[in-house]
C-alpha cells in the first residue's frame, strides 16, 4: 500500500521530467549568412519551443551531404536534431512527430523553397508541398502534405 502512494507521489515527476526532456532538443541549423529564409526558419522553430544553435557556413551542401540528404531532396539550410537531419523548411509539426515516433530515417526535408512554409510566408499564399522522410536505402516517401487545396482528382 506504502509503495503505491509513493509511485503515484512520483508518477506527475517523472511524466514532467519526459516532457522537459523533449523540449530541451537543441536543433543544430547550419545556414548560409546572407539567407533571410533561413533566419525566418530559424525563428519560427524558437516561437514554436524548440532550442537552436545555429552556425554560418560559406557551403551547406558539404553538410547536407555529411547528413545523408540526396541531392534531389535539398534546400538552403540543414539542421541536425537528435541524429535526424532536418533539410530546408519542415514545420515544427513535423519535426515533433519525427521525434516522437522515432522511425529508422535519415529525417525530413522540404524540398525547395515553397512559398507558404515556415520562414518563407508570403501574405495568405501558402503553395501546396509535401515534407519528405529520407529513408536511410536512399528512398523517401511523403511524411505530410502543406498547404494548398486538394488536388482534384480527374479520370
């Protein structure tokens, strides 16, 4: 009885103590100095909770490589999170779920530039585009899809 009351006194702690671990993730983003999209990025990701350091580089393609990001799935800035790269505009959304589910991925990348996504919002535009998981056989399939309205489906 003595034990029950003492796990459940500890039981709030130890929840409180898994949720602080999540949300002390440091993102690491290296980005070119004179990208604005990517400080853009970069602030929408400290609004949304998360730590970063970020790092000016002259080249993200060298990181990007070293991260395992094809070249087809590349954009202007890479960021390393708990050993998944994080390749251009990805939500804070999607970077939550990848770490929550933790699947056996190189991470997620938002090919391009899409007007509409984190750090690169125009107005109310927001352009259709898919977040990709980089499978770690050099695959990817769509994680989420953004923006836009649903394609029509035509026969």
């Amino acid at each position: 009885m003595r034990r029950s009351r003492i796990a459940a006194l500890f039981a709030p702690m130890a929840l409180l103590a898994c949720t602080s671990s999540a949300a002390a993730s440091v993102i690491a983003v290296a980005k070119t100095p004179w990208c604005g999209c990517c400080s853009e990025w970069v602030d929408r990701m400290e609004a949304a909770g998360f730590m970063l350091e970020v790092r000016d580089v002259p080249d993200t393609a060298p990181v990007a490589t070293e991260a395992g990001v094809p070249d087809n799935l590349r954009s202007c800035h890479t960021a390393m999170v708990e050993g998944y790269a994080i390749e251009g505009h990805v939500p804070a959304e999607d970077i939550r779920r990848l770490l929550a589910e933790r699947p056996d991925a190189v991470g997620l990348s938002v090919p391009g530039m899409p007007i509409g996504s984190p750090g690169m919002e125009q107005g109310d535009r927001v352009d259709r585009y898919h977040v990709v998981l980089i499978m770690r056989d050099g695959r990817h399939k769509i994680w989420s899809t953004r923006g836009g309205p649903a394609p029509v489906h035509a026969h």
